[in-house]
C-alpha cells in the first residue's frame, strides 16, 4: 500500500501559504510588470466640484518633449468611446426609472465633483507625464456645489444634475407602513433620534493601478489591473465602454495590496488605459499616487438616518421606522445602488421587531460616487438599530444587556422571518451573545467603571450584535466556478474564480482540496485572476468565497472521485464497485492495492493507462442552497481622559458565528482586520469637504488620520459554531462581521462613558477634540440627542 501523503484538512489552523511570498517581497502586484515600450499616463482632474467647462487649453502641455498624447472628451467621441454604467437600476418616487448620468471616461461639458478627470495625458516617463499635467490650463465657469446630505436635500439646493431637479436619484421603500404605524400608536415608548455615518475612503496599501494593451493583428484587448471582480469587470469595460464583445477583452489581476470593495468597481482609469492602448498601439501605464487616490478613488458611507423604534411597557420591540439619505455621489459606482438597499435587511439585527417601515433615498452630491467598502450597507444598517437600542434602555430603564435579550429571537425560531428582506438560515443569538459577555466579564465592569472614577477617568462598556448577509442575493445566491487540473508530474492545478486579496484562499482552498481529495498542499496550486483561464466567475466580495467557491470545488472534486474510480478499476483489472476513495488514495476493497491521486494522474497524463478517453480533469459551477447570516456580538471598553478627550480602547471582545471554521488563524485576522477597520471609522477617519467650494480638505494622510497599530487593545474572540443548512460544511463566512459590529461597539462605549458627565455623544468620528468641547459644553446645558 502507498504511503498516504498529509493534506491540509478543514478546521485547521494552518498558517497562511501565500505569506511567505509577501513577506519576501515576492508578490506579484500590476506595477511590478516589466512591459516593453510602455508609456505613462497621469489624469488631470478638476479643481472645482461644480461648474461649465469653457475651455481646455492642451498647447504648452503637447509642446512638451516626450509628450505621447492627451486625451479628452471629444476624442473619446469621436473614437465612439461609451460610458460606464451602473450594475442595476432603482425606480424613483413616482415609479419611474432612476436617472444614470453619463459616466464618461472624461468630463464632457461640465463638471460634478473635485477630482474628476477630465483629460489624461500620455507620456515616455512619468515624470513629462507629471509635468504636462500641470501645464494644462482648464478654465471653468464656477457654479454652486452641494457635497453634503442636507446641503442636497434642502427645497433651494443646487442641483448636481439638470435632469434631476430634487437632487433625489431613487426612492426604495420596505416594510409595510400601515402595520407599523399601529404598531406605534400602540406603543407605550416612542424613541427617536438622527444618525449620522461619515464618509470615508477605503485606502488600501496598493494604489490603485492599471496597464491596458491592444493586440492590433488579433483585435483583442488585455488589461493588467487589481480587481476584486475580474470577470465583472471585463463584461463592463468591452461591452459598454469599448463596444466588444467580453471574450475580445482579457483581465489579469495579479496579487492585490488590499481591496475593501474599492477594487471591485469599475473607475475610468481602467476604460482609459485600454482606449489610449488601442489609440498609440502600444502599451498604456497608470498608477495612482496617494493624493491622486484620495481624489479619483470613489469614497464610501456617507448617510444620515432618521430613527424610531416603539416599544412597550416591558420593554419588547415593536416597530421600526426609518428613513434613510445615503449619499451617491456625482456619478453612481457599479454596485451603489445595491449596496444601499440590498444589505439595509441588516436593520433586524437578531431581534424580533415584526414591522418596519424602511425608506430608502439616494442623494445627489457633487462629491465622488459612493463604492462598497467593508460591510458595504450592512455597518451602517446594524449601526441604526444598535445605537437606538443603547439610547432606548436609557429611557425605560432596562439595561442595554437585557433589553437587547428580551428582544432576541430564539433559535428554536429558525429559519426566522424578520419581515424585512431576510430570512435567517440558523443562528442562536443568545448563545453568542452570553459568551461574548461571558468572555468580556462584564458583571465586574462596574468594578472597573469605579476604579477608572478614582483615577479621573471615564470608563465606557458598549455592546453591539450584527447580523449580516452572506453569499447571496436571497434566494438567488450567485454562482461560483473552479477547475481542477493534473500535470505530467501529477501535481494539481485548482483554477477558481474568486480573487485572493488578504483572505487566505491559497491556504483556504488547499484545505478544501485536502478534505474532498486528500491532495499534498505541496503538490497543489492556486490559480485565480486571468478571465481566460475561467470565462464564467463572479468573484471577491460580500464574504462569499469560501462557501460559494468551496462548493464549486467540492462539486469538480466529486466528479473526480467519479472518474478516477473507473481509471483506478482499469489500473487494478477490477470492477468499479471494488474500488473505495480515501485520504487521497484509490483502494481495492480487501486488499492492500491502492494508488495515490497524485500518482493515478501522473500515469494518465503519461498514458501509462488505457482509457485515454477519460482523465481526472473537472470543472464545476456551483452556487449555495440559499444565502447564510454570519452573526457576531461585540463587547468594547473604552476609557477617556476628560482632560484632553483622549480615548483609549481598553479591551476589546467578540463572540462570533460563522458556521464551523475553515482556518482558526485565518478568521481570527479577518476579525482583527475587520474589526481596526471599524475602530477607524469611529475614532478617526473622515473624508471632509468644504461646504461653500466643495474642495477637499483631507486630500492626503497629513489631514485623514488613520488608526495606528498601538491604538488598538488586543482582541479577544471566541467562535460559536452554529452551521448552515445552505452551503458546505456550514460555511456561513466572515470577512465583513468584524467591521459590521464594530463601528457602533465603539460609540456605545463612548456615549457610556460619556453618561457619567452628563455629555452627549459627539459626531463621528469620535476624536479627541470633539469629545474634549462636548465635555465643556456640558456645564453650559449640554446637547440633547447626537450631536449632528
């Protein structure tokens, strides 16, 4: 009998495989290509955020030695270059269609925000590419902005968009108002308030980037670009913008500094890099300096909810209402309108409210369109309810621990209807929830609450429990695909469609492929990123790949167990019933003859077996049985100095349900990741324009500030592994519940800090300076609700 190799198993904490190549510097990013005859491109953008273009003088620029060409609208035009277009439409209040403006590569006439392109400039080298830009002079007749929500919505406000007089692109109402409005007449507490989630930018380490080429002999494009969605991506660009058909447009995306959503939609810079490729014949590089990033980089958040939540005498909920403004920005981003309505189901939380009535408008401003960003609707939905629950146990006096247990929904309830938008496959809330406060001692906090008194310091415990959507839509959950290929060798080649940015898919799948066919994690490959190596994929996002890219290799992986069975039959003169799979060896039941899969493929690739007509080949494209509801509860302790405002996060704890576990290692870095990311949010990070010129003044990280490694306490987490009935092994995912829960943990902490002076909670984000003035304002009368 052979000897049985040692494959990676699901539930292992098996540390990273791609780690090593990244920490050695051997990553593989779009600007580490070295590409024959390239030229260089810089984009010139607006310096105002609305306003008539008059003219574009290009002279002194194409004077410029060394300058290629520069491209602006009219040769978009003329060369029948099309616009961008939104993944989905909306209907507005009256029922018809949203409006889409023109998202053209280049700024036609006018313009819509700070930073949009208007013309791009081809170059030698960077650096006369650089300096040509700069000697472009484009002359703008300045009309007023509005950058903010309220600016955007007032009955006088300038309008972003000619067509769309209200500033209003689309109005999308959930629930059932009449039932909720009985709900609240019959409701003993009424409670209100106005949140209001900042806007930021996602900032991943890699820049964004991208070099297009154009194949004049075959007709074809290719582009070099780091996308979360390369095949999404690919189907936008030829068939919209370039006007071909998707197979005539190749994506490759090597390895990704980080994504966060920001990568997954589609911005000019990728249609400019292919046209200018087509137009000079040759290859076209653009990358994205940081300045460059925080103007052209579409941002994210940006909204402001109204919300009341009715209650009874015994503190049970009974209704929710909200209306929501979320800002789209200039232009509407690939998934914008999907995110702002499609992930709002999150409102629910692991409550039984019943009715709801949910309004949904999306704002008009001239500011960079809105992208997904970690979450992606789901913190600012959790954010709603998990804030009015910390406000309302104020009022009818039960604490926030058992007012949110009295309202949780049992797990003898699932699968639960919430009655807005979801229903949830599994879950057992209060288990999750007593561990996290389990984990977070929380019956002592009082001591500790005392203890920080005597030193001066305000001590603050919040809590927040997230639910979110994974691996949809509901009901329709979209598909994934994977291949699986032997070498000569024998080795295993795994081709997937989902993008491996940070998740850990090279270990991920290994482990997958070890459970389903005992593979050598040694002797298996990953391969992902080129859409002419898969045509049909879908890609990263919404914490979708391991359940959904699993259950496309675990159906390719059964197909090979098929096959290999009647190859290994032929191998041993025996019939196909006598042969048994297991731990990656074929076996002659009763008998000691077996064959590794390796070695099995090894003698088909070198026809060393008869039936050539067979090979241990697959290919599968698979969705889950519906989607599933990751679930976490956060616990977050924070201490402030009233003398200077400074908060310290003192001590951070989660309880999580994602279904049983892929990697330990892995998810546990998806939380911490996920979980600074909403730390950030909340104390630091702010993209701010200025509210009569609508210039930006957080242009780069000297005014965004960003959390540092020791600004957050060590995170302390503990997994209830309650499985789904949808996908494999229960997979439920993980990549967003760490930020989802996160932002409002942190608030609460603060505004409970906060009680103890008599303050209030200030805007987020929550920084120093603003919590120090809202604690000298107390003593003047204070501030009554959030401050806005």
């Amino acid at each position: 009998m052979e000897n049985k190799v040692k494959p990676l198993r699901f539930g292992d904490a098996t540390q990273r495989f791609e780690d090593d190549r990244f920490l050695t510097g051997n990553g593989q990013y779009v600007t580490d290509s070295e590409i024959e005859n390239v030229a260089y491109a810089k984009i010139v953008r607006s310096n105002h955020a609305s306003g008539r273009i008059i003219g574009i003088d290009l002279a002194a620029a194409k004077k410029l030695t060394g300058v290629i060409d520069i491209l602006t609208y009219e040769a978009a035009k003329k060369d029948n270059i099309g616009n961008i277009k939104s993944f989905m439409k909306r209907l507005k209040a009256d029922g018809s269609p949203n409006f889409e403006p023109n998202y053209s590569l280049l700024a036609e006439s006018s313009i819509h925000h700070i930073g949009e392109a208007i013309a791009m400039v081809i170059a030698e080298d960077e650096s006369i590419a650089q300096q040509a830009s700069e000697m472009i002079n484009v002359e703008v007749e300045v009309t007023p902005a509005v950058t903010q929500i309220r600016q955007a919505i007032a009955h006088d406000a300038p309008q972003v968009w000619d067509e769309e007089p209200t500033n209003i692109c689309f109005v999308e109402s959930l629930g059932d108002s009449l039932s909720t409005n009985k709900a609240f007449e019959t409701a003993d507490y009424i409670i209100e308030d106005e949140f209001t989630i900042s806007r930021v930018i996602a900032s991943p380490m890699e820049t964004r980037s991208a070099i297009g080429f154009f194949d004049k002999k075959t007709g074809k494009y290719q582009l070099r670009t780091g996308t979360q969605v390369p095949h999404l991506i690919r189907n936008e660009l030829a068939v919209n913008v370039l006007g071909v058909r998707a197979d005539d447009l190749r994506i490759i995306s090597p390895d990704i500094g980080g994504g966060f959503g920001l990568k997954a939609s589609v911005q000019r810079e990728l249609g400019l890099v292919l046209w200018a490729s087509k137009r000079l014949n040759r290859p076209v590089r653009w990358v994205a300096d940081r300045s460059d990033s925080f103007l052209g980089d579409h941002h994210a958040r940006d909204n402001i909810a109204q919300v009341s939540l009715a209650l009874d005498s015994t503190g049970h909920f009974l209704g929710l209402r909200v209306n929501m403004y979320c800002a789209i920005g200039a232009f509407i981003d690939s998934f914008a309108l999907h995110i702002m309505v499609n992930n709002v189901g999150g409102l629910s939380g692991p409550y039984n409210i019943g009715n709801y009535d949910v309004n949904i408008n999306g704002v008009f401003t001239n500011t960079q369109p809105i992208a997904p960003y970690r979450g992606a609707g789901r913190p600012e939905a959790t954010y709603c309810i998990e804030r009015i629950i910390d406000i309302a146990s104020r009022t009818v006096g039960i604490s926030p621990i058992e007012l949110r247990h009295r309202n949780m929904v049992g797990s003898d309830a699932m699968p639960f209807n919430t009655g807005l938008t979801f229903v949830y496959d599994s879950g057992d809330f209060k288990k999750v929830m007593d561990s996290a406060l389990s984990l977070a001692n929380t019956k002592t906090f009082h001591l500790r609450k005392e203890e920080a008194k005597k030193r001066g310091r305000l001590l603050g415990q919040g809590i927040s429990y997230a639910v979110e959507i994974a691996n949809g839509p509901q009901e329709t959950p979209g598909h994934e695909v994977a291949k699986i290929n032997f070498t000569s060798n024998g080795n295993a080649k795994i081709t997937v469609g989902s993008h491996n940015h940070g998740q850990g898919h090279e270990t991920a799948f290994r482990q997958l492929a070890g459970e389903f066919l005992g593979l050598d994690p040694e002797r298996t490959t990953i391969e992902f990123g080129d859409t002419d190596l898969i045509h049909d994929a879908i890609g990263t996002f919404g914490s979708r790949s391991a359940a959904t890219c699993g259950a496309a290799i675990q159906t390719a992986s059964l197909e090979i167990i098929k096959k290999g069975k009647i190859i290994a039959s032929d191998e041993f003169e025996t019939t196909i019933d006598d042969i048994n799979f297991s731990d990656g060896n074929f076996l002659v039941s009763g008998t000691d003859l077996s064959i590794n899969i390796h070695n099995l493929a090894k003698k088909m690739e070198n026809q060393e077996i008869e039936k050539k007509q067979l090979n241990l080949n697959a290919f599968a494209k698979s969705s889950p049985i519906d989607c599933t509801f990751p679930n976490a509860c956060h616990v977050c302790e924070v201490e402030i100095d009233p003398e200077t405002g400074f908060v310290e996060i003192k001590a951070y704890y989660l309880a999580d349900d994602v279904g049983h576990v892929l990697n330990p290692l892995i998810l546990e870095g998806q939380f911490h990741g996920g979980i600074a990311q909403g730390i950030g949010q909340a104390l630091y990070e702010e993209i701010i324009f200025d509210g009569s010129t609508g210039q930006l003044l957080t242009g780069s990280f000297m005014d965004y500030c960003f959390p540092r490694a020791d600004d957050f306490p060590p995170i302390q987490m503990i997994n209830c592994n309650i499985p789904s009935p949808n996908t494999i092994f229960g997979l439920k995912g993980a990549g967003e519940a760490g930020t989802v829960g996160s932002i409002v943990a942190v608030m609460n902490a603060i505004s409970d800090a906060l009680k103890e002076a008599g303050a209030s909670l200030p805007a987020m984000p929550v920084t120093s300076e603003r919590i120090w003035k809202t604690l000298r304002d107390t003593g003047n009368g204070g501030l009554s609700g959030e401050q806005k």
